[in-house]
C-alpha cells in the first residue's frame, strides 16, 4: 500500500499535464487514522465525478462495543456518520476552484427515512467504510493538482475526523439515535407479535411540509388514535407511548376533505421504514410488506393473471394471461393487485382518489341497468374479503364518496381534525356487513416465461441512466415509476435499475427458459444475502444505492417493456 507522501509526489508529477494523467492516482495511500482508496477516476472535468472510499478499522473509528454490538445499532451508526459527514462536506464543495465538476465533494443525500445504503457501511468490529465523489479539479482540461491537494489533504481528512472518530463526536447524542432505532425495530416486531398490521403512536405529526417535502409541517395537529384501538407499549429506551393498534382485515377510513384521511394512509405508506427523529413518525410502523395500489393508466402488463378482477372480455382476450403495452385504469389497478400478492404483499394500501372507480366500486343502480353478465369486471369491493379470508392480505382503505365500502369494513375510521374516531359500531346501526358471495376460483395456470428483446449494448456494456426518483433506462428501454409511490429517495431506483439490469441480463442469457418468477427470486436471493455488491458481482461501487424492498423490485421488473411473448403482437389497449 502507498503512503500520503506517495501521492503528494504524485499529485505534484502530474500539475499541469493533461486531464488524463490523473488516472496514475488510482489506488489506496494510508494516512493518519484511515486509507484513502481512489477507486475511479473521471475521464473528464465535465463527466461524472471521480469515486473514492474511506477505510477505517475499529481501532481508527474508536466506537465502544455498545455503540455497534448489533445490526440495528450498526445501521443506525452508518446512517448517523453519514448525514454527518455530508454536512461537513457540504461546506468544503467548490473551495477547489477549476473546470466543470472541479471541486465538488459529495456522499449520499440521505432524507427522513434510515435506509442500508452502499455509502456507508459499519462492520461488526466497529470498522467503517465510507464512499464519496470528488471532481479533481482543473483549468480547462489540464490537471491543477494544486487545488486536489485541498480536496485530498485538508477537506477529507476534515470530514473523516469529525465524522467518523468517536472521541470528536458527542456520544449521548449519537447514542439516542442508536436507542432510536432499536426502539422502531421493537415495535416493528411486536407489531408482527401481535398481528397488527400497523400502529400510529399518539402525538405523532403525520402531515408533511409541502407535496414535494418529506419534511413535518409546522403547527399541525399531532394525531389522536381512538380508544377503542388504543394500546399501550413499553419500549426498551422511550418507555411507555399509546398509540392506535390496527389489527389484521379490511379497515377503511373515511372523514371530510383535509381532515388527514390520505395523511394517515401517507405515513402507513412510508411506515415500512424507520424514520429520524424529529420526522414526526417516528413511531408509525406498517409491516413491511405493505403496498401501495394504485391506478397506472398506460403502464405495461406482461403475462399477469388479472382474472380474479377481470375476465370474459368482449374480444376474447385472455386475461389469465394478460398483455398489454397500454393498460387502462382498471386492468393496470388489477395487475397492480396481482403483481402485488406475487412479491409477498399482505397488506394493500388503496386509495380512492388514485384509483379507478370502476375497479373498485358498482353501484347497484347501476348493477341494475348493466348486468353482472354483460360487465367483466368484478369490483375490489367483492374481492376484498376473499383476499383476507382465503390469502390472508389485509387491506387498507381511504374512501370520500362512496359508502359501499361499509358493508366489507371489519373497522371504520373517520378522521376528524387529524383525530381518528372508530365508528363501526355506528355504522353497522345503519348498514349490516355484507353477506357471503359465491367467490372466484382461478383456474391453474402455467407459470408465466418471458423472454427479453435483444438488449442494446454500448462497447459490450448495457447502460444504465437515472433519470431522477421515478424514472431511469436500461439499454434503450426507459422504466416509468411514478406508480411507486413509496419510493422516497433516488438512490433506492439506482438500486432498482442495476437489480433490473442484471435480472434481464440472466433472462438473456437463460433465454427465457425458467419461469419469469424463478429469476426474480434468484436475483433478489443474491441481493438479501449479499447486497447489491453480490449483485453487480463487484465491490467498486458508487455512494449511490440505497435498500430496496423485494415488492418494489418485483413492481419494477413487470413494468419493464422489453419483454417478448407470442402474444405481444396481439396487445391493444383494454
């Protein structure tokens, strides 16, 4: 391994040559306290800014065991020395002076939400690895080392020492984001313990800053949860905090306009993770498998069984094998189900406002005039209960305008100024559950096999581009996500695109001879186990993925569009 003083020498060899020359840098120098890895260096001033990682043993970092002696706390660790390190680098950026990206210092943005991320990592000794970018600066495109010199020898070592060394640090703060984190992952387990599906602490504050922000507003009203679902918990570190349990089955919530029915369904959404203090939902927890369903219209379905909601359609088109490049409202909301319950989702998130009407509702005027033989779709409505009762999936439901849904609800929730009143008793005065209908048996059906158009390839490599949160391409294929609507950073659909990248690179190379779903799981198999590293097959990675949900992963492989079937000649919208 080099020295500081090696690439010192370097450093000053090269001043002033050509941009190019910076490549010699590549490598791992030891300093005081840590190794510096220059892993990839940019072509460019102007290209996408060079990639280094810092090392540090648990010596160097200097934690005590208690600060890293399980995986909650390790994760917590890596999150907290992160955010912390990306502040201070935000204030050395650009003090290097030069050409296009010159100067810039960066590492993962990381939001309201704890997530893995490959930006840092803490070993199980208390070790951490912390990946950035720099742009090497530079006067046109000739090397001005000079200005490197800063980045490498005064702002890293900066952002390392008051980041990532514990005797710089204040220790009970740090601490109590640790206990934070391990206080969420014990409710999130007595949750499952219990069989709640989910649980909103009182005084939580659900509303956000604005329909772009992840921030908590300010002034809003903290949440109430009603007595009759109130539960008290003893949390290791907090203590005690109540809060409104829900229980397994259909609930559906419902109140006026802006009284907090879709703010509440929101942080159920974004409950899957854990969240900063100081988020307002610290203590809303949703089991993870949790998903949001919504209307898609135009989004691709390939091969899905939609029969249980759609079938019997006028041009004969086989919806136990569904295929369309331009789904409607209603046969998208149907794959969004089904797909859902292939990934392992138990509980649906729906909203009415996002969802298409008649998919999830018919009226009995209006079952009257149509009827149930001339309509080939069968509302969620009369699905709902099948779902819970034979597959166990519980839904959440927001509704404004329609009553029908009373008659399926195992609980109702009004929301009123942010404060959740259970009127089911109420309700059942007036409207009785709804009585047993003969339910759908699908009929078995061949797992479905797809193959993959041949993939465009630049100089042997398959590109991948992101094209901010909801959207990147493969290849020449572009992926739209704004279905998605738990995604909640960019660098979980980085992960999503290398994760799809590398799946249809398996069904090329497979041709499509194991079912479809038998390549996502040995995909998503190698990503539990060994990460996105095991993944890509390599360890030179950016500071630009973050974890992702085997549910997402499975949304984003059937919305991908370059897939081939013998029945893709015949897809039309319906």
């Amino acid at each position: 391994m080099k020295s500081q003083t090696d690439l010192l020498q370097e450093l000053n060899r090269i001043h002033k040559k050509p941009y190019p020359a910076y490549k010699s840098l590549k490598g791992s120098y030891r300093f005081d306290g840590y190794i510096l890895t220059i892993d990839h260096v940019q072509g460019d001033p102007f290209a996408a800014p060079s990639r280094l990682y810092v090392t540090l043993s648990g010596k160097e970092t200097g934690f005590p065991k208690e600060y890293f002696d399980s995986e909650e706390k390790r994760i917590a660790l890596a999150d907290d020395c992160l955010r912390r390190f990306g502040k201070i680098a935000e204030k050395h950026a650009f003090s290097a002076k030069g050409s296009g990206k010159s100067g810039l210092i960066s590492t993962s943005k990381c939001g309201q939400q704890v997530l893995r991320r490959s930006g840092c990592t803490v070993t199980k000794e208390g070790g951490i690895r912390l990946r950035l970018e720099a742009g090497f600066p530079a006067n046109g495109r000739t090397i001005n080392s000079m200005e490197l010199k800063k980045i490498l020898m005064e702002y890293v070592p900066d952002c390392v020492k008051n980041s990532l060394v514990f005797q710089n640090l204040n220790g009970k703060k740090l601490m109590e984001v640790l206990y934070l984190y391990e206080d969420q992952a014990f409710l999130r387990n007595l949750c499952q313990e219990k069989g709640w599906i989910g649980f909103v602490a009182d005084g939580s504050i659900l509303p956000r800053e604005s329909g772009v922000s992840q921030r908590p507003m300010r002034g809003a009203k903290p949440f109430l949860s009603p007595e009759s679902m109130k539960e008290e918990i003893i949390l290791p570190h907090k203590g005690k905090i109540t809060g409104m349990a829900i229980s397994k089955g259909i609930t559906l919530i419902i109140g006026g306009g802006y009284h907090g029915k879709s703010t509440l369904l929101k942080a159920l959404e974004t409950g899957v993770y854990h969240h900063i203090s100081g988020d307002g939902r610290e203590y809303v927890v949703t089991d993870p498998t949790s998903f949001k369903i919504r209307a898609e219209d135009g989004r691709n379905i390939a091969g899905t069984d939609i029969s249980m909601f759609i079938h019997d359609l006028p041009n004969g088109k086989d919806t136990g094998n569904f295929v369309t490049e331009d789904a409607s409202g209603s046969t998208s909301q149907a794959a969004n189900v089904a797909e859902a319950l292939e990934s392992g989702a138990k509980v649906l998130l729906i909203d009415e406002d996002t969802s298409a009407t008649n998919f999830m509702v018919r009226d009995e005027l209006m079952a009257k005039v149509i009827v149930k033989e001339k309509e080939p779709i069968t509302p969620f409505l009369l699905r709902a209960r099948q779902l819970y009762e034979e597959k166990g999936v519980s839904t959440v439901l927001v509704a404004g305008s329609s009553g029908a849904y009373f008659s399926i609800a195992d609980r109702i929730l009004q929301m009123d100024c942010y404060k959740a009143y259970d009127i089911t008793k109420k309700v059942r005065q007036i409207c009785p559950p709804r009585e047993r209908e003969e339910w759908f048996v699908p009929e078995e059906k061949e797992e479905r096999c797809l193959k993959v158009r041949p993939l465009e390839r630049k100089k042997g490599q398959l590109k991948v581009k992101q094209y901010g949160l909801t959207s990147f391409s493969v290849g020449n294929e572009t992926l739209e996500l704004r279905g998605l609507e738990q995604l909640l950073d960019y660098e979980q659909t980085t992960s999503l695109s290398y994760l799809l990248k590398s799946t249809v690179e398996q069904m090329e190379k497979g041709k499509g001879k194991k079912p479809f779903l038998a390549y996502l799981e040995d995909v998503w198999e190698t990503y539990e186990k060994k990460g996105i590293e095991g993944v890509l097959g390599s360890e030179s990675l950016p500071a630009s993925f973050a974890q992702v949900r085997k549910q997402d992963y499975y949304a984003c492989m059937n919305r991908y569009r370059g897939y081939v079937s013998e029945f893709s000649e015949k897809s039309k919208t319906v």
